[in-house]
C-alpha cells in the first residue's frame, strides 16, 4: 500500500490488485484501510489524480513494466513460512504473462527465506505463463526494510536497496530505482538468496539488540542503583554499537520480527543449522511484557479484583497494529488475575476490543482509563502519554501507581511528587 502510494505521488501509473473486495472499496474511496502516518494525505491525492488505481482482477498488472509482490508471509503453526500468498499471487501473475508482449520484471518484496524467489516463485511464474526466465520476464528480489508508524518516510527514504537477480533484470530495476531515489543511493547488487538473507539478518539483528538491552535492563533492575537508561547511552556512544534500537521496555511485537525471527530459526533447522542467538533472542522476548505484571504485583500486592489501567495497546507507537504486541499476554495475564482490566490506545482501540470484547473496559481517553485505577501499566510510548504529569496520576487514581513499562518518564520527578513508581530497568535506589 504504501510503496504503492509513493509510487503514485512521484507520478508513475501504478494498479494495485488485492483479491479483498471491502479493501478495494475503501481505497478507491480513498480511505487507507489501515492507520499509517501520511497514508491518507498521500491516498487522498493519488486516488484523486488516477495515478493510483486498484481492481481485484489479477490480470490488471499485465501492462506494467514491473510488478512488485508485496503479500504476506505469515507463521505456520510450527513457526516455519506460510508461503500460500506468494504461491498464488506468482500463479495470478504468471498467467497474465502468458499473453503479454515485451518484458515485465516481477519484483519480489514480501520477506521469504532464501530459495524462495528461485525455487518456488520463478518455477510458478515459468509454468503459468509458459516463458522461461529472461525470456519475455525477469525476477528480482528486493526486501522491504520500512518500519510501521513510519513507512512513508522509509519508503521514501530507504538507508539502502538490496536487489538480488539476474544481471539484466538488477540493471532494469537499479535504473528505476535510481531515476526515482537519485543516483547517490546505496544499491546493492547481489544472488536471490543473499538478498533474502539481508532481510532476515537485519530484522534478527534489530530484535536481538532489543532482546540485548532487554536482558541488561533485567539486571539493572535487580541491581541497587542500577539504571539501564544511564548504561544504554554509555554503550550507545561506542560507535561500533550505536545508539538505535537500544531502548529497554517490555519487549518486541509486530507483524514482522516475531514471526521472521521463527522464520529464520525454522529454516536453519531445516539445513542443520544452529540459530543459536536467534532463539536467545526470541526466549528473552517471551518472557519481558510479563515483567510488568510482577512489577504492577510488587507495587500493588494482590490485583485481584483491583482496577489496573493500560496505556498504550498497538506494538509501537503510531500504528493501530495489535499483531504481537506486549500488550496482549499482559491483558491475558492479569485477567487470570482476576483484575479488572481498563485500556486506552490512541490508535488501536477498535482492534483490542475485536479481540477481548466485554472482558475490558475500554476507555475513551488516557484520563478516562486511569480513573479511580489501583495502578497503571505504560505498555506502549505514546507522545501524548509522555506528556502526562506525575499529578494526573496522583489526582486522578485511587493510588498513583505507575509501571513505566516504556521508560517514558523521569523516575526522580514520579518519586518525588508522590507517585509509586517503578520502571524497567530501574533499580532501587
Ligand atoms: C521492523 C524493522 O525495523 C523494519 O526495518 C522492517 O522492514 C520491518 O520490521 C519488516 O520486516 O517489515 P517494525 O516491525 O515496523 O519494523 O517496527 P520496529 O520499529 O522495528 O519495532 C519493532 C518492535 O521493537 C516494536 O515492538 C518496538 O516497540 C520494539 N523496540 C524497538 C524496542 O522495544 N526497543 C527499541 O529500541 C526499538
């Protein structure tokens, strides 16, 4: 969708096709079936202009010069890829290539573990349209490295391109790519297989050095004076580090590092290789967003029956997105408790409320959720809980009790005005 609109906004034709009707309505309406910053500005403009076109007929995309696919690839139950939609979005557009003249370049964007392209997209697109590859088609893979909650600005702005194919079909594609992003971009040109294994070591590496940081955090937290904010920055200055992806919370979520960590420790089982920090990584995670349960539990003794407030439900902020998020085994946790459990998500309430229906109490706004709560769970960092002052809490909870799952706020300024605070990753002082 995005790459979609940023195609259209620079100008080029672009026909997206999607088999899912209620979708296809709503973006020819120009509504983004989703919450993206910018989506809809840009929706808004590229519907309007006919730049953007979307059809459910899969033979739509038999004039264009490429053709991304961009499906997903969930989780099997065993944690290994779902390749269902890249099967049949190869066959949907194999067959349109059976009677199209001249070269369509098919580009493969959704993240799949290395062969995928090769093994099981070039042979569909062979048998389906009846060409052989550089023969009236070519196959490019080219991961997609935007981030939720900023996509456009990724999309626009990419740190690098990673396209792996055939010389003539990365040529084509390079051509494209730099006539759109200019000619200074980093391009790297590579075999099919390495640039889906980008794709998987860069995510590995993202939720590992969370995972990383996570662990530290734990220490820091059973450690008398202990602060990983403060070890965080001093790691973070060593250039060889970095400062990114360094901030301590309840773990990671989302549609893509939970399941292409899986993905990845699946297929090293399968060619007997050891994933062995990939799985350390994914056991670390496991266990964070309960942390915020024992922590609520320390503050706040037994929850049963107790109001316990939640602040924050997508798996990042500016996103509607619950898939993964930490926020989901906290609610199952404490509703075992037998607390009663009140959210607020700025974005992400009509999805928490499809899932857990009249097990919560879903509140309109962040004062409304922690009202009269026995204690109070920052799980996701949004800016406007950011803003919150230590005497909302302390005026408008039972008890002001706040966990600061998200390190979101100056532990001394809570203390001091008299909330009873915690944060992960801090230890007593
Ligand atoms: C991630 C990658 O960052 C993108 O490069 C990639 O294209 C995308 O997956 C994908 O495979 O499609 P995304 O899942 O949108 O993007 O979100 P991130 O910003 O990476 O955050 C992932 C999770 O890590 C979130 O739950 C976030 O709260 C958590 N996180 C991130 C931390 O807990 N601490 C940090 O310092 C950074």
């Amino acid at each position: 969708m995005v790459t979609a609109v940023c195609f259209a906004k620079r100008g080029y034709e672009v026909v997206g096709v999607d088999p899912d009707s209620r979708r296809i309505e709503l973006i020819r309406n120009a509504k983004a079936p989703f919450f993206e910053p910018s989506l809809d500005v840009y929706l808004k403009e590229t519907v309007e202009n006919g730049r953007l076109k979307v059809t459910s007929d899969s033979v739509a995309n038999a004039g264009s010069d490429f053709a991304y696919i961009t499906v997903g690839t969930p989780s099997a139950d065993d944690g290994s890829i779902d390749l269902t939609y890249i099967r049949n979005a190869a066959a949907a557009i194999g067959k349109s290539l059976r009677k199209r003249e001249g070269y369509q370049v098919i580009v493969l964007k959704s993240t799949v573990i290395p062969g995928t392209a090769r093994n099981v997209v070039k042979p569909i697109l062979e048998e389906q349209s009846g060409k052989e590859l550089g023969r009236g088609f070519g196959l490019c893979s080219n991961p997609e490295f935007l981030r939720e909650g900023n996509a456009v600005y990724d999309s626009e702005s990419p740190d690098r391109i990673v396209i792996g194919g055939q010389v003539d079909d990365i040529e084509r594609l390079e051509m494209f790519y730099r006539e759109f992003y200019g000619q200074s971009h980093h391009v790297i040109k590579t075999t099919y297989e390495n640039a889906e294994l980008t794709k998987y070591a860069n995510n590995s590496f993202l939720a590992m050095k969370v995972s990383f940081i996570n662990m530290i955090a734990n220490l820091c937290q059973k450690t008398t004076g202990g602060d990983v904010e403060d070890v965080a920055k001093g790691i973070g200055l060593d250039k060889r580090i970095g400062s990114l992806f360094l901030m301590a919370g309840l773990g990671w979520g989302g549609s893509c590092f939970p399941k292409d960590l899986k993905a990845i420790a699946a297929y090293g089982k399968t060619i007997n290789v050891k994933t062995t920090l990939i799985d350390a990584a994914i056991s670390v995670n496991d266990e964070q967003p309960l942390k915020a349960v024992e922590m609520a539990e320390k503050l706040s003794g037994d929850l049963r029956g107790k109001r316990v407030a939640i602040l924050g439900l997508a798996f990042k902020p500016n996103t509607d997105d619950i898939r993964e998020a930490v926020s989901i085994p906290i609610i199952r946790k404490l509703l075992t408790t037998k607390a009663k459990v009140a959210v607020y998500d700025p974005a992400a309430m009509p999805n928490i409320r499809a899932l857990f229906r009249d097990e919560l109490q879903y509140a309109e706004t962040a004062m409304d959720c922690i009202n009269r709560a026995d204690c109070c769970i920052i799980a996701t960092e949004w800016d406007e809980f950011k803003k919150m002052l230590p005497s909302i809490f302390i005026q408008n909870m039972k008890r002001p009790v706040v966990v600061d799952g998200r390190r979101i706020y100056d532990p001394l300024t809570f203390i001091e005005a008299g909330v009873i605070f915690s944060a992960i990753g801090l230890g007593e002082t």
